[in-house]
C-alpha cells in the first residue's frame, strides 16, 4: 500500500495531538509565574528556570524509556499508567512547599508527561507510510511547537483567578480526561505479533542499532540543537519581557499568542512543502532563517538597546526567528522516521530525547550568562549554527533525502 493511501485519519490525529499536547504544556504553562514563584520562595531566577529544566531533563529521560516500552506491550497501556501517574504528581506540586521537592517533582512530571509525545509519533509511524508519515507527524509537531508558546498564554489568564498553584492542578485534570479518552477511544495500533520481544536487552539492541546510523544520529542532533535554540529563548522570555521591556503578565501571554501564531505558520509551511521538495531543502532553508535572526537579536542588544519602548526592534528579529523555527519542528523528525520501518517508539524516543536533552541544556544558559536580551540571542546564534554545521554533513552523506 503507497503512503498516499495508507495514512492515520483524522479524528485520530486528533486524539493525538491531545496526548502530544501534555508534555509542552508541562513545560510552560506555568512561565507567567516564574517572578511569583521567585519571589515566594525566596530563590533567584537561575533556581527557577532550573525546574524548568528538570521537567526538560525528565522528558528527555522518560521519551527513551517509554518509547521502548511502547515497542514491547503496545502503544495504550503505558499511556494509561503513565497519565494516571501524572495526575497525581501534579497535585503534588500544587501542594509543595519549597524550591527543592518543587525541582524533584517537575522532574518526574516531565517524565510521565512525556508519554503522549513519544507515543503519538509511534501510532503515526504504526498507522501510515511514506509521504503521509512526515505530514501526519507535522501536524503533531504543530502541538509541540505551539503548546510551548501558547501556554504561557493560557498560563498569564489562569494567574487572575487563582496562584501558580492552580496551574498544576488544571494539569492533573487534563491528564486524568486524557486517561479517560486512551481508554474508551484510543484504538491499539501495535499487534502483538508485531511487539519487540527480548526485554531490556532487546531494547538495548534496538538503541545500538538507530545510534548506528549515522544519518539518522544526525538528523537527531540538528532535531536536538534546534530545539535548544528554541527553549533558550522559551525561558528566558519570562524576565526578559516582563522586566527588561515592563510588561505585565497578561502582555506577555498576549505576545506569546502572537509567536503561537507565528510558529503555526511555520509547521504548516513545512507540512506544505514535504513531498514537493526535499526534506534538508526545507531544514536549511529554515535554518538559515533562524541563525539569521538570532545574529539579529543579538545586534539589537548591542545597538538598538534594551527597555520599555524598544520592544518592537527586537520583535523585528525575533517573529521571522520563531516561523523558521516552526518550519524546522515537524521537518527533522518527519525525515527521521520516515527512514524508519521497525521500531518506531525506540526511533521516536531518540529524537524525543535530543529534543528535550538539548532544550535542558540550553533553557538555563542565557540565565546563567546574565539574562539579557544579548546572552539569550548570543546562545541561539550557538545552536542554529550547531544544528546547520550538522544537516550540511548529514545532506552531504545522504544525497537522497
């Protein structure tokens, strides 16, 4: 069967996309809050974006470990458990009372929560083929790259009727009505005859094998560093805007709306152009976009400046920046697995883990450098030009993509 007619159908790919949904709203629903949580708890903001950066640790983490979990009992059972778990961490971070628990629960939060992402990529690489695989997966991709920039949105309105407290627990309940719908709707779309058998060895045999390709192992570095580049800007965001430039909670949540509709653009491009040219065309192109514009952001700082009333020379740079980002979100992994015919969750997980491995790495280094509009565009020019140094290798080794 061609992948033009084999392809996952529409209300799944919804149901999906709800599940792919948890993982980045568990990242940044809650970034409105970073100066409240700094300030109730007594702590800098490099402590704070640090239990950002545990959930980012623990989905990287959880991504490998469920991802191969999904190749050996299927794809509806780990959801189920791991979304129930999640529920409750949740609560427990809702109830915690100091920095330390609060970085040790993110922690397993963002484990648990990585769950949806993995999977999802799983079922499509299950339920479709060829073309179909890299535009189904750009849809999904869409939720990864907008839920991170739309939930502070959604995070700044929460803020006017109740504390940062109020978030966690609207995480628990999205989680518990995710377990529900798995349950009464998810079909299972790994047989068990098509299941990896062999344990943890088995699994170990499977990583060996995809970290062996040396394509694909850079397909999933270039997926890693762009997504580094993303988060550094991510979560710097919250001082940057709300204390460099003035604004308000609410400003802010507005501002990341716009970029929400920015990255949207930019995944539906990709998802567009896949099958009318080549997959690295697309990335690279993208990618020069981006390193371009982190340059940009960079010379803002050191020319234009800093403050209330200068926001819009960064806002210049910084828009183009995201779309091109958006573009590359759902382009790496849809030529990654695509090259894929076995192992789908292990494949996933890899990409899965580089994404959010790097993007942990990444988060906290333009608060460590001081926090400034220059730092966070000095880190990005970094991972854009990593990530572009990498696809040209992988383009020169594989002419085909």
């Amino acid at each position: 069967m061609t992948g033009e007619a084999r392809r996952t159908s529409g209300p799944l790919v919804v149901l999906l996309g709800a599940l792919t949904a948890l993982g980045p709203l568990t990242i940044n629903l809650y970034l409105p809050a970073f100066p409240v949580i700094s300030r109730e708890f007594g702590v800098g903001q490099g402590e704070v974006q640090l239990t950002m950066t545990a959930a980012l640790v623990g989905i990287a983490i959880g991504q490998l470990v469920l991802g191969s979990v999904s190749d050996a009992a299927g794809r509806r059972a780990p959801l189920m458990v791991a979304y129930g778990g999640y529920a409750v961490v949740s609560l427990g971070i809702a109830a915690s009372g100091d920095v330390t628990l609060l970085l040790a629960l993110r922690l397993l939060q963002g484990l648990l929560g990585s769950a949806g992402m993995v999977i999802a990529l799983a079922v499509v690489r299950d339920t479709s083929e060829g073309i179909a695989v890299g535009r189904t997966i750009s849809r999904l991709m869409l939720v990864v790259g907008v839920a991170p920039v739309l939930a502070p949105a959604l995070g700044s309105q929460l803020l006017l009727v109740g504390s940062w407290r109020l978030l966690f627990v609207v995480l628990a309940a999205l989680a518990a009505v995710l377990v529900v719908l798995v349950a009464l709707v998810l079909p299972e779309s790994l047989p068990p005859e098509l299941r990896r058998r062999g344990g943890t060895r088995s699994a170990a045999r499977s990583y060996r094998t995809l970290l062996g390709d040396r394509t694909f192992l850079g397909l999933v570095l270039v997926a890693g560093l762009a997504m580094a580049g993303q988060f550094t800007y991510v979560t710097a965001s919250a001082f940057v805007f709300q204390e460099t430039y003035g604004l308000s909670a609410q400003q802010y949540g507005v501002l990341f709306g716009v970029c929400a509709v920015t990255v949207t653009l930019g995944t539906q491009v990709t998802g567009f152009l896949l099958g009318r040219a080549r997959g690295t065309r697309i990335a690279g192109v993208a990618l020069a976009v981006a390193l371009g514009g982190a340059v940009g952001i960079a010379v803002v700082a050191l020319t234009v400046g800093t403050g209330p009333g200068r926001l819009w020379a960064l806002l210049v740079v910084l828009l183009p920046t995201i779309g091109a980002i958006g573009m590359l979100i759902p382009a790496i992994p849809g030529i990654a697995l695509a090259r894929q015919t076995h192992d789908a969750g292990s494949a996933a997980a890899l990409i899965g883990a580089s994404q959010f491995g790097m993007a942990a790495l990444g988060a906290p280094l333009s608060g460590v450098l001081g926090g400034s509009v220059l730092a966070m565009g000095g880190v990005m020019v970094v991972a854009f030009a990593l990530a572009g140094a990498t696809l040209l290798a992988v383009a020169r080794r594989e002419r085909e993509l």
